[in-house]
C-alpha cells in the first residue's frame, strides 16, 4: 500500500464491485487512510447499491468529502483535474 502514497489522486472505482464483506471493507479503509495520509485525494467512483450500504454502515467513508463522489470514470477525471488546480494554487 505504500505505493498509493506516491500518488496525488485515488481513484477508488466500485462501478463493478457487486459485494464487499466486512473484512474486504476495512482492507478498503486502510488503503484510503494510506493514501490520504500521505496527502493523496481519494476519490470514490460509481458506488451504489449494496456495497455503498456495507460501506456507509462502517464508516468506511466517514473520511471521504461529498464532493469526492462520481458516479463515472469522466466525472471522476474532471473531479480530479478540479482537485488538483485547486491544490496546486494553495500551495
């Protein structure tokens, strides 16, 4: 997992992802908390249905801002793009 840190953006994609137990869940939230710990973005791309529901019932996403959401692979690269004009202006 380390390697997510060298990353300024990740884009996690469950647009295929048809389940997600508990253990699969916490994998997922330690790969998140790499990446941001190591300032990486985390985006979070076509979540729905019953693997949004594990997800959101542990916590998983607390961490994740409402805006980091898309619902596509085009959403998620625009998001991105956004994501990282707005930091590289802050910095």
């Amino acid at each position: 997992m380390k390697d997510i840190e060298d990353h300024d953006i990740a884009i996690l994609d469950f647009s295929k992802t048809t389940s997600v137990d508990d253990s699969a869940a916490l994998a997922i939230e330690q790969l998140m908390n790499t990446a941001m710990d190591g300032d990486s973005a985390c985006i979070v791309m076509g979540l729905s249905g019953e693997v949004a529901d594990v997800l959101r019932s542990l916590m998983v996403l607390r961490e994740i801002p409402n805006e980091h959401f898309a619902d596509n692979l085009d959403e998620a690269i625009s998001l991105s793009k956004r994501i990282l004009h707005e930091s590289r202006a802050t910095a």
